[in-house]
C-alpha cells in the first residue's frame, strides 16, 4: 500500500467528492526538503533547526542561499518560511537567553524579538529576497495579540516586503488567539494551527514530558473545538491551515478535512499515505465524523472514532 501512495504522491489529493486538500510537507533541513516526495510545497520551514547549531547568526546572504535551496528542493512550489520560534525547548546558540522559571509560558517565539528586532529583520530581509525568485509565504510563531500581529507586519513592512508578493500569517498555537481570530487574522493571507503548541496550552500539559503525555493529546475534543472555532470564525479570505504533528495522522487529516481545514502540513514520509487517504474518503463523510468529535468527551473516543470510520 506504501509503494502504491508512493508512486501517486506527486498527484494532487482530490477526496471522492472532489474537494483538493494540499498536503504539504514540514521541513527543518534542506534533505528534509529533498525527501519530501510528492509534497504540494511546505506548511512551515523550521528554521530555527536549520541553522540550530549556529553560534553566530546566519546572514542574510547565507539564509537566502539555505531558502533558496529549500525551495528548489520543492521544485518552486510554496513555501512558507517561519520566523525564529525559539525559547521553551528551542534554545538558539546565537541568541542566548535568560534562565525562565517557566519557559513555555515565558519568551518564546515572536515575542523575544520585541527587544532583538534586528534578527528579525535580517531574516524578513533574506525571506523577501528570495519571494522575488520563487512563492513564499511568511509566518509568525506564538501569537497572542493583534498588537503583535501588527507589530510583525510593521517590520515586514520596514524591510520592504511590499509589492513583492510575500504572503503573510501566523501561527495559532496559543487558545488566546484561538478565541479572538476574527480580529487577530484582520489583515492576514492565513493562519496555520500548531496543535502542538496549542494542545499543550490548551491542556496544560507540557508536550515533552511522559508523565502527562495523555493529557497532551491532540485529538482532546477541546483542541478540535478550537480549531473548529478558528475555522468558523477566521475572517473571509484568510486560509487555514494545520502544520502540527496531528496533520500528520491519516486518520486525523481526514477528520481536518472533515472540520473544514484544507490545507495539511505533515512530516514529510507521511505525505503519500496522509494523500492516498484523503483520495479515498469524501468530505461529507468526513464532516459527519468531525461534527461527531466533536462532541466526544475524551481524545480516546475520538480516536476510537476514527478508528471506527477507516
Ligand atoms: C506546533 O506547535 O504545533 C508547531 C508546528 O510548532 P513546533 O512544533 O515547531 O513548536
Ligand atoms: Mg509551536
């Protein structure tokens, strides 16, 4: 079955009632980008792992040629390229930061860089160097705020983005944003949901510790009211997206496609099941699945849901 999803990955996932969901593949290296067979482009470059073991910043030449490489990798499909998202579990050698009694609800992501814009710059510099040549797109990690949404899109907008074709999101990982994305996106090309992050605020249950990994599970119906309610209420015209591991279930893409989310990014061997998938189930049956988790009171009876329908 592998091999046959395999030969087919190039081919677009087109579901039984012919709704297309991109299925796009997470990278932290430019091989990651290479293995990526058949991947529609790629929902969030990491690139604080590219260039993780740096103990001086990359310039701005250097992240063009990574990005640009990165993107030939794609065959100059999109990409969409995130910001630093350090702190918490990500520390960056060349961006050393205080000791925080707690890390994941300290300064991470976007919000270190209010104090150290000019990292940020240098990199929204490299990004749009490299949207003149090939699609991407931008996108901005832990939001909370509409204040930090227009912070971000001020300093894309100091390095000149303008006219240059340079899509621009964020990432929802903190419920916060969830619960206020109708004013939060104003503005925006699109929002991708890290349930990652998202689970593990939304439960506070630490993603990276065993003790409370099944309090941290990404199909708790309250992580997939979220993401409906996000769906819901996202202003018109701003896309949705999950770059999260749990698009990187096959059951768990069908019930996003099902909660309306059409574009999937995944971690890149599974993108030929994650297509092979979609290309055999129909959104309506889908949606019936998704409007059923959603009133589930447990992850485990999500998953045996979905179970269920495979
Ligand atoms: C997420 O939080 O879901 C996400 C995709 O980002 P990361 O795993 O890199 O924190
Ligand atoms: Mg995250």
């Amino acid at each position: 079955e592998r091999e046959a999803a395999v030969a087919d990955a190039g081919k677009p996932a087109v579901t039984v009632d012919g709704q297309t969901i991109q299925v796009l593949a997470n990278v932290g290296s430019v091989q990651d980008a290479v293995d990526a067979r058949g991947a529609d482009g790629s929902g969030l470059v990491r690139t604080e792992v590219l260039f993780g073991n740096r103990k001086v910043a990359p310039t701005v030449e250097e992240q063009v040629e990574t990005y640009r490489a990165i993107a030939a990798a794609f065959g100059g499909k999109p990409i969409t390229i995130r910001s630093w998202d350090i702190g918490g579990d990500k520390p960056l050698p060349f961006l050393p930061q205080a000791a925080e009694a707690n890390p994941f609800l300290g300064e991470r992501g976007i919000r270190v860089f209010r104090r150290r814009p000019e990292l940020l710059r240098d990199q929204l510099k490299a990004i749009c160097q490299v949207a003149l040549e090939t699609p991407v797109q931008v996108m901005f990690p832990m939001v909370t705020t509409a204040e930090e949404v227009a912070w971000a899109l001020a300093e894309l907008a100091d390095v000149g983005s303008s006219g240059w074709g340079v899509k621009v999101g964020i990432m929802v990982e903190v419920p916060a944003a969830a619960l206020r994305i109708s004013t939060l996106a104003e503005g925006l090309d699109f929002v991708s949901i890290g349930t990652n992050d998202l689970t593990q605020y939304t439960t506070a249950a630490d993603r990276g510790n065993s003790a409370v990994a099944s309090l941290a599970d990404a199909l708790d119906p309250a992580v997939l009211q979220l993401i409906d309610r996000v769906v819901r209420n996202v202003p018109t015209g701003v896309e949705v997206a999950v770059c999260g591991d749990l698009a990187s279930d096959p059951d768990a893409a069908v019930l996003l496609a099902g909660l309306g989310i059409h574009e999937l990014s995944a971690v890149g061997p599974q993108v030929p099941l994650i297509k092979s998938r979609l290309r055999q189930t129909t959104l309506t049956e889908a949606t019936k699945t998704a409007v059923e988790a959603l009133t589930l009171p447990t992850a485990t009876a999500v998953r045996e849901l979905l179970a269920q329908r495979a």
